[in-house]
C-alpha cells in the first residue's frame, strides 16, 4: 500500500480556416497515446480518417489545426505574471476569487462580499491566476492533439515551453497547492471550492500521453512534471482544503474525485485510483443521481442545466478512468436506481432548445454544450438514440466540434 493509498484509506468513503491537405503524423506520434480520460483507440480511428480524407471528419480537423497555429502564439502563461501577492508573500501561489461574490451594496468598503449564484463578478478576471490557468490547459491540449493527428514538432515544442513554464521553470512555476483558491473579499483568503478550477488537469494528463513520443518533451521534463503532478496529489489528500473539498456532494466532489484518480494513474498508484473509482459508485453516482436520473445538489443552483451537464462531465470522466483499473461506472445502478446513464438521459433532450427546462437556467444553454456528452454516450452505450439526437443539434455546431476528432462517428 503507499503512502497516498494509506492516506485516502483514513478518510471517509465520500470520496474554419482552411488548413490545406491532411499532414500525415511521424512514427513517434502514430503509436498510441497514453491517455486516460480519453480513449486511445478513437483518437487513433480518428487520425485514420484524417489521413484518408474522410470528408466527415475534415471540418473537425481543419477547425483543430486552426486553433493549435493560434495556440502557437499563445503565452507562455506564469502565476509570476500577476501583480497581487498572495496572503502567502509568494507570488507562485496560485490565487483566485469566487466567481458569484459580490461587493455588499449596503456598506461603504463593500466588505464582506455577498454571494449571487449564478452571476459572475467580472473582477475575477482582474490579475488573478484562474483565466491564465485556462488559458494554459487550453492551449497545451490543442498543440497536444494537432501534434499527435500531424507529428509537426513545432506544435510540441510550444507545448513543451507552456509546460515548462507553468509546472517546471524554478522562475515561473505554480506551487503546487491552491491555498488561496477562490477568496471571497472580508470573508476567506482561501477555500475549497478553488480545487474545482484545477479539473483540467484531467485535460493536461492526456494531453502529456499525446506528447509523450515528442522528442522535445525529455526524461527531465517528464520526471519533472511527475514530482509536481505528486506534490498537488500529496496536498489534494493531506490538506484542510483538499479535504474539505472532497466532502463536498456535487460537482466539486465529482471533479475532486477525477483529478486525485487521474493524478493517481497518471504518477503510477493505480491502488489509490482504483480506491477512489470504488468510491465513487456509492459516493458520486449513488448520491446525486435519483432514479429518474436528476441531480439534485445542481438542481437547486440558478443554472442548474449547465450544472447538471458539467456535474454529468465529471461522472463520465470517472467512467472512463475506471476502464483503466477495472472499475465499471458506465454501466454501474445504485440500489436507489440512480446512474450515468439515467442523469444522461434526462438531460439531454434539452439540447433541444424549443423544449422548456424544468429547473432555473438563467444564462442560456447552448446546444454545443451537448456534443461531447451525447458523440461519447454514442460509442459507449452503442444506441442509435444518442446518434439521433446529436444529428438534431444544427449541423454548424457539430460539424467542426472537436468531439468529431475525440469520439469519431462509429464505422
């Protein structure tokens, strides 16, 4: 048993430009990628298509490499970019603000701030490190997959350097702790809420399975990346934060779940993964799925479709970090009759956007939003219904949706 293992074992059991032609990938990018909430063997039926000239799948393909030629010029990205210090005095602390806090109209400093659910206050944008975060995780898994469709080494190179930047360079890496992840002004300079904003590190770990062939990505980096991903793993299951957050019964538990279970796979404690996966039956799926597959804990928020989907993202990604240890929430009822498949169900009609959602949702929904969920629904479950009704989101979504590239229509 290690250590991470014995220390989760004391816890509770909560836990389009036009690109021109396909560029066919190198030998060191064709092998398959170690990816672990992605599925390798899609990704490489999708890079066949690519490489016929599959007409379906060229749209995708084209929007994909228009993003990652932009991503080259993209950052690089450091917490040492903001000029607010940290309660700490370091600025590589990672620092955030909740996103639905407010200043008290009531009192002349505005102090404590009040809450608004559902309404996001623009100052979190002001030099805070959550935008920057962002904008790293989602520039590397675009260079990341155009590397891996193309082999073009240049696509990995200006991954690398964001890597680097973010997770390595002694000069601008990030601690790896989020102790002053979403502070709310007059009330906490800290709290657990912050690990929800780190959820792509899920996206990060595939990401670096994509690059793992890359000649520029070394043994240095690689092992360096592996200590800090440890680091964060250690505060995730030993800190107040991290604990607190893992107590937690909607999405933020489901997304604490699937970063300690990706960052356990992903450092080699396939013990602690698997753990975590059994955990989550009873923990996850059994507590916020009902039998008419609602969610509650999302139900109650202000945009509680949007909540209800990304809590939903969460559970799938568990399912497929499951496959890797023989754990199977794809297909896994709670004894009350709650599932991923049955809270699917009840959402996605309202891709649909004539039809009505029950609940409040006060920003709009877009269909888009549906893609991911029903293109992986479609390969996981095999029924022609997910099928049907990806084909009734209006065709200039999907096409160049890069679920076409991740979950490539069956053959």
């Amino acid at each position: 048993m290690t250590r991470t293992t014995r220390a989760l074992a004391r816890m509770p059991v909560l836990l389009a430009t036009l690109v021109g032609p396909p560029r066919l990938p190198s030998q060191a990018a064709v092998e398959s990628p170690r990816v672990y909430s992605l599925r390798a063997d899609a990704l490489a039926r999708a890079r066949e298509r690519i490489a016929s000239g599959d007409p379906t799948i060229q749209p995708a393909y084209r929007r994909l490499i228009a993003d990652a030629d932009r991503a080259l010029q993209a950052g690089p990205f450091s917490v040492m970019d903001k000029q607010r210090l940290p309660p700490s005095g370091d600025k590589h602390d990672y620092i955030s603000m909740g996103p639905y806090w407010w200043p008290d109209p009531t009192r002349p400093d505005g102090l404590p701030y009040v809450r608004k659910d559902g309404e996001r206050n623009p100052e979190i944008t002001r030099d805070y490190d959550a935008p920057r975060f962002g904008a790293m995780t989602g520039a590397v898994t675009t260079l990341a997959l155009a590397y891996y469709f193309t082999g073009e080494e240049r696509y990995a190179e200006r991954a690398a350097l964001l890597l680097r930047t973010w997770f390595l360079n002694p000069a601008t890496a990030m601690n790896p702790n989020l102790r002053f992840g979403q502070r709310v002004p007059g009330i906490t300079e800290g709290r657990a809420a912050g690990i929800i904003e780190t959820r792509r590190l899920v996206d990060v770990i595939d990401a670096l399975g994509a690059l793992e062939r890359s000649p520029v990505w070394t043994d240095a980096d690689r092992r360096g990346v592996r200590e800090w991903m440890s680091a964060y793993l250690r505060w995730l299951l030993t800190s107040d934060i991290g604990t607190d957050e893992r107590r937690a019964r909607n999405n933020h538990g489901t997304w604490y779940d699937a970063q300690v279970a990706s960052l356990a796979l992903f450092t080699g404690d396939t013990a602690l993964a698997r753990a975590t996966l059994e955990a989550s039956k009873a923990g996850r799926i059994g507590s916020q799925v009902t039998a008419d597959g609602r969610q509650p804990h999302e139900l109650v928020r202000t945009r509680s479709l949007a909540y209800s989907a990304m809590n939903l993202e969460g559970l799938y990604r568990l399912a497929e970090l499951g496959r890797h240890v023989g754990v199977d929430l794809w297909t896994y009822q709670s004894p009350e009759g709650g599932s991923i498949r049955r809270a699917l169900d009840y959402i996605v009609p309202y891709a649909d956007t004539t039809l009505p959602w029950p609940g409040r949702q006060i920003t709009r929904m877009e269909p888009e939003a549906f893609v991911l969920l029903l293109a992986r629904a479609r390969l996981v479950y095999g029924d022609a219904r997910y099928d049907s009704l990806l084909k009734k989101i209006p065709g200039d979504v999907t096409l160049s949706h890069r679920a076409r590239l991740l979950y490539p229509d069956p053959d």
